[in-house]
C-alpha cells in the first residue's frame, strides 16, 4: 500500500509554495441487484493543494469532481459532474506537539477516515468500509471548525492527541454544517492514538464525538459517538480493525437507542517476484436500531469484500474486487464484481 499523501506542503525559502497532486480512477461493474446494473465508470477525480504560506503557517486544501448519473437532465440540464470541496484547512505549526487548524476536514473519529481520502489510489481496497462511506449517514466523514493537535514521544510511545471544536450534522445528516450550525450547539471531537516504538507498524486509539442533531419536523437527538481502532500498518500483513458504537437521546424525550459497526480488513503483499501483488478481505457488521428515528432507512449489513491489488506501476494499480452484501429488514441482497484502475499524478 502506498502512503497517504501528506498534508505538509513542499518548498522552502519563498512564499506562497504551491504543490498540486492529483488522483484519479477508472471502474467497471458488474452489480447484482433487481436492475442489474453494470458498466464503465470515470470515479472520482481528485486535486490536492499544499502552499507553506510562512515558515509556521500552511494551506491544504481537496477538491473533487464526481460523475452524475442524472447528467443532461432537467431545466436547467444537470451538469456531468458534482465538484466539491473536500477538505480546505489553514494551519499554524507552533512545534510537533502544538498544531492549530481551522476549516473543512475529515473528522478525526476513526482511522480510514482521515488516513485515506478521496484518492482511491491511497487505499488497498475498491470499496470504503460502510461505516465510512462518503455519503453514508453512520459517522459524520466531515467537520467544520477548528482543531488542535500534536504528538508527545511519552517513552516511545509516540502519542497523539486531536481535539476540535465545530459544527456538527447539517440538515441532511450525511453532510456537515458548511454554512453554520444548524442549531446553535456546537459539536465536539476528541481523539487519541499511539505508534510505539518497539511495535513498529502498530496504531492504537480511541475517539469520542458528540453533537446535538437537528432535523426538520423531528425532535432533537443528542448524539455521542464512541470509537475505536488497531492497526497494523505493514504490508506483510496489513491488519485493520474499527469499531464504533452511536447513541442518541432525544432531548426532553424518552428515546434512547444505540447502533454499532465494526470491521476486519486484512491484507497481504507477496512476497519476492510476486510483491506486485496484494490479495485482500474485509469483514463488516453494522447494526441499527430499528426504532432510532434519526438513523431511519439505514439497512443492517453483514458484508464481506475480496479482491487483489496489482501494483502494475510506482504510481497506478489495478485492483479486482467481489463484494457480498447481505442485509435485513426486507433490503435486497447487493453482491457485485469490480474493476478499477486507480493512480496518482
């Protein structure tokens, strides 16, 4: 697996230093569900913008273009592509153990989540866990706000802390408040991990989030979600586990209900003439609660995906994936075969 593109921008010395880096894949699949949909898909296509604006103050922004399946459609016409910004973050660098930003990010409240972004090349995989999905509704992918951080070695442990400050779910709950809170009450994001020394390879951590949801003609939900992650961060093997657990309580109400999600990816790079190649497998559970009305039309899932990576070049791969979609609650079953070419420029 390559790594993830670092938000530290290049150049010394002159200021603003730009860098761009892009991303960018190409997809075919073959799905079955009762439309039996398959077929060529241009994915994401990705920008990445790093300016060290001063010695200590630097920008990072993501923008991605998203093909639409309703392109050419209605008055005006759709166009073909959704464009967004992802993520736009100004950072001032005091030292490795005090950093503030502020802007639009991927909340820290897992590890996939702000380990890959929307570079498909980042990832081993095809497919996102459906925990993390952009545009699922289960954990909020991005926040508004500002955020502190910073690593301490601590005896080799080398720890890092995150905590932010912001607007939590907007009015559609996939999507975060990008033009206010929607309700006054600001949500809050804590994060801790570890990479000891002597487990090179290895993270640890936790995280809690909690928010107050909003959505019209419902009554409110305080929101508290608690995650959780290990992983193993070698190619021989690759090792990830997640786990998150959300609450929410309606405010001045009786309801209380709690969801959780879990998953195991593991992954191996070959060894010797094979190193090109990377098999992989994912097992996920997400479970809901029937009754939590701000989670309603989320399916539970038992899901299992399969694939290999084919590191064909330094900078592109190509990537085979099966996908086992088992649900409940009357949803139709989604299995599905992929294919995806995926590189970074």
């Amino acid at each position: 697996m390559a790594p993830a593109a670092t938000q530290e921008p290049a150049g010394a010395g002159e200021y603003p230093s730009l860098h761009i880096s892009g991303f960018g894949d190409v997809d075919y699949f073959n799905q079955a569900t009762s439309e039996g949909a398959r077929g060529f898909v241009l994915g994401q296509f990705v920008l990445h913008m790093a300016s060290a604006l001063s010695p200590r103050v630097s920008f990072f922004g993501e923008l991605s273009f998203s093909p639409r399946a309703d392109a050419g459609i209605g008055s005006p016409p759709a166009t073909g592509y959704n464009a967004e910004v992802e993520r736009a973050i100004i950072r001032f660098d005091q030292s490795d153990q005090l950093k503030v930003s502020f802007g639009r990010f991927h909340t820290p409240i897992n590890w996939w989540n702000t380990e890959f972004h929307h570079g498909q090349w980042l990832q081993t995989t095809i497919s996102r866990p459906e925990m993390v999905q952009f545009g699922g509704k289960f954990i909020p992918v991005h926040f508004i706000g500002g955020l502190v951080e910073g690593t301490v070695p601590a005896g080799g442990w080398h720890v890092t802390y995150q905590a932010g400050v912001g607007n939590g779910r907007g009015n559609v709950i996939s999507r975060g408040g990008d033009a206010g809170d929607n309700n006054g009450r600001a949500a809050w994001v804590g994060n801790v991990f570890a990479k000891p020394d002597q487990l090179f390879g290895l993270q640890v951590g936790g995280s809690v989030y909690v928010d107050r949801v909003s959505l019209a003609g419902k009554p409110e939900y305080d929101e508290t979600i608690l995650a959780g992650h290990a992983v193993w961060q070698r190619e021989d093997p690759e090792v990830i586990a997640e786990i998150a657990q959300v609450r929410h309580d309606e405010v001045g109400g009786t309801f209380s209900g709690t969801s959780a999600a879990y998953y195991v990816q593991t992954a191996y790079r070959l060894p010797g003439v094979a190193r090109l190649w990377k098999p992989y497998y994912r097992f996920e559970h997400i479970a809901i609660d029937s009754a939590d009305p701000v989670f309603v039309g989320i399916p539970n899932l038992n899901g299992s995906t399969f694939g290999i990576r084919f590191d064909f070049s330094t900078y592109a791969a190509l990537k085979t994936e099966g996908r086992i979609r088992s649900r409940v609650e009357n949803q139709p079953n989604t299995n599905g075969f992929f294919v995806q070419i995926a590189f970074t420029f």
